[in-house]
C-alpha cells in the first residue's frame, strides 16, 4: 500500500486528473476504499470537484494550480485522454501517474494508437494519414466510399467523426475540420460490422490483469446509448474479443482500467476500433452486476492491491446512458415514473445544464432473462421525464 506523501497517518490522497463523471465514480470508489481525492478540472464545481475539499478549479494549464494538486495527491490518474503527455510527464517528476505519459502518448493520437496496434499484431480497419483532400479521395479510391474521417485528437461521442459517402462529403470534412484551425485527421475504411463490442480490461501495477466480460455496445448519432452484457454472441467471439483486449493494454504498457472497442464484421472477424484508457461508458454496467466495479478495480490496480472477481453476479445486465434532450437546465423534471421501476438503479451525474446527446446520467437493470431486462428498462427510460 502507497503511504501518503504528507502524512504518513493520513489516508491516500488520489489526484484525479479531470472532473466529470467518470472522475466522480471513481471518487466514490476511493472513499469507500479508506482513500481521499483531489481533483483538478478547468471550471469549479465539477460533478467530481463538489465532493472533496480538495478542488484546483484552475486547471492542468496553470503552473501555480497544477503544483499545488501535485503536492495534495498522492499517486495520480486521469478520467480523460485529452490531457497532453507532456503535463503528465512533469506529474511524474514528483509523483507516480497511470496510465503513465508514455501510454497516453501512444494512444492520444488515434494514427500513433493505430500504428501502435498494427505492430504488435492486431487487426484493425484499413487507415491512413489524410493531410489533404487529395490524400482522403485517394483513400477512398483504395478502399471504396464511405470512409470515416475522424480528427486524430481529441474527438469523442462522435464529435470528432465524419461519414465522407463521395468526393463532396470529403471537402464537408475537412472544411468541418479545418473550421479555425488546421487539424490532424484519419482516415478509416467503413466496417460493415454485425454489432459493436467492448471489453473492459484492468491492469495492476503489480502485473496482474483481469477483463470484464465482452458486451455489446448500441449507438445513438455516435453516441453509447445501450450496453447489453454480456454480448448476445458465441463464447468463442467473446473469449476472443477479451484475448484481444487484454493484448491491446500489454501494447501500451498500461496500468489502470481500459475500454476497448471492438467491430464483430458480418464475416465473423473481430478488428479494434479504439482504447480509452480510463473507465468507459461500457464499463458502468459493472457497478451493479459485477463482483468488483470497473472504478473500485481501476483504484486497485493503481495502488498494486489484488485485483477484484470481474464475474457477474446476475445472468444479464441493460445500462442505458441518459443523454440530453434539449439545451438548458440538466436536471430532470420527474423522475418518479422512472423509479416506480423498483429494480432499475439510477445515477444521475449531477452536471448543471444539459445539452443535446451530453451525458447526463444512466440507468442499469440486471436479471436473469435479457428479453426481460430489456423490455422493463425501456419502459422505465421512456418514463424519464427531462
């Protein structure tokens, strides 16, 4: 067990590198364990920064603030993987950061993330560096419309993706793009995929490493809007996705909790999609239907502690993400019809205004029968009243 750098008799301090959610979770995870949090984000009270007195409302990007989280954590992590390496590496001069510098530096930059991959094996859609149009239309002459063009950094929810169906699409892009500023892109050929697929997989820094079993993933305009688990597919895909999961975080030597996802082609191939290398929207499912959640195994791992059962503890589970409806007000009107649902859990992430498709929250059901599962949870997200 890590000592606290201040106070020997005083709890671990983690020093969470963002606000949001999943920083939020996590916290929640920590003080459960004994530990203490700071957290650092770019605004004040962040759904994260609420719950500690240890609030750096100023953000990463400010020496003066970035030290003093320094000198208040203890061991260091992040919830997102916007954060350049470069600032986590002048983390590390003084304190022990997971995922390390060196693994965001490998996975930040979606080409670097690929070429990474492709090195040690594994199977990816066909992509390619576009720093013009002309490079992008030859793309898609090698490999036929639609192609995908994403932003190498920065890009979530689909925030960052572009469907390019011919040459026209293909200038929309990159005017999109370059709106401001000139961007790195991606190209990606289009997966014509059976389903999508994510495997959570944690990493000590011990060694030790488990995964989460393989679940289906359900999008809404980019965004995850239903988690099945586990996916409604063979044993022998599953256990295949979970071996390719697993040997994604060996190739960027990470440590912590990692959401890869996956495309299952209809040819019955598996190719990765991408790493987060924190915990994932994928992932939320496990704090009801797992033996260890995916936030009290990521805590685990960073501290070198024995890793906890990533088995279900039910037969099936149904998370459904909460996205926003309108701009404006982010906390819902009524949500009694929703909770008249006794078994359906409701996390709400408690985020001050709402915008259309934003994160405001999840709803998880388990049982035994997904047909079941699934017909009570939709019943109980339609009764949402935003």
């Amino acid at each position: 067990m890590i000592k606290s750098n201040n106070d020997d008799n005083m709890p671990i301090v983690l020093g969470i590198l963002g606000g949001g959610q999943l920083a939020k979770m996590l916290a929640l995870e920590a003080y459960k364990m004994g530990l203490n949090i700071a957290i650092i984000e770019k605004t004040a009270q962040s759904p994260a920064g609420e719950i500690t007195q240890n609030e750096f409302p100023a953000g990463w990007d400010d020496k003066s603030e970035l030290e003093k989280f320094i000198q208040a954590s203890d061991i260091v992590t992040l919830e997102n993987e916007f954060i350049d390496p470069e600032i986590l590496a002048q983390i590390e001069k003084k304190r022990t950061v997971f995922p390390s510098s060196k693994t965001i530096s490998l996975i930040q930059d979606k080409f670097i993330q690929k070429e990474t991959f492709k090195s040690h094996g594994i199977n990816l859609p066909n992509y390619a560096k576009l720093d013009n149009t002309a490079e992008a239309k030859e793309f898609a002459e090698n490999n036929s419309f639609p192609i995908v063009i994403k932003t190498r950094k920065y890009g979530y929810d689909g925030y960052g993706n572009f469907t390019a169906r011919n040459h026209g699409d293909i200038e929309k892009a990159f005017q999109k793009f370059h709106d401001g500023e000139i961007r790195p892109l991606l190209g990606e050929s289009f997966v014509d995929f059976e389903c999508e697929l994510a495997v959570m997989v944690v990493r000590s820094s011990n060694g030790e490493q488990a995964c989460y079993p393989c679940v289906e993933t359900i999008q809404e305009n980019h965004i995850c809007h239903k988690v099945i688990a586990p996916a409604g597919i063979s044993k022998e895909i599953r256990n295949k996705a979970q071996n390719i999961a697993l040997e994604c975080v060996r190739a960027i030597d990470g440590v912590g909790v990692f959401g890869v996802e996956l495309f299952l082609t209809k040819q019955g191939d598996l190719l990765v999609n991408e790493i987060a290398p924190r915990p994932h929207n994928s992932g939320h499912y496990t704090i009801e239907a797992c033996h260890t959640s995916q936030f009290e195994n990521a805590i685990r791992g960073l501290l070198g502690l024995p890793l906890g059962s990533c088995q279900m503890r039910t037969g099936v589970a149904v998370m459904i993400n909460l996205l926003g409806k309108k701009e404006g007000n982010g906390v819902p009107q009524d949500v009694r019809g929703l909770l008249s649902h006794p078994k359906v859990k409701l996390h709400l992430y408690n985020k001050k205004s709402s915008r259309i498709g934003r994160k405001m929250g999840h709803i998880t059901l388990t049982g035994d029968n997904i047909e079941d599962v699934l017909k009570e949870i939709n019943l109980a997200y339609d009764s949402l009243v935003w």
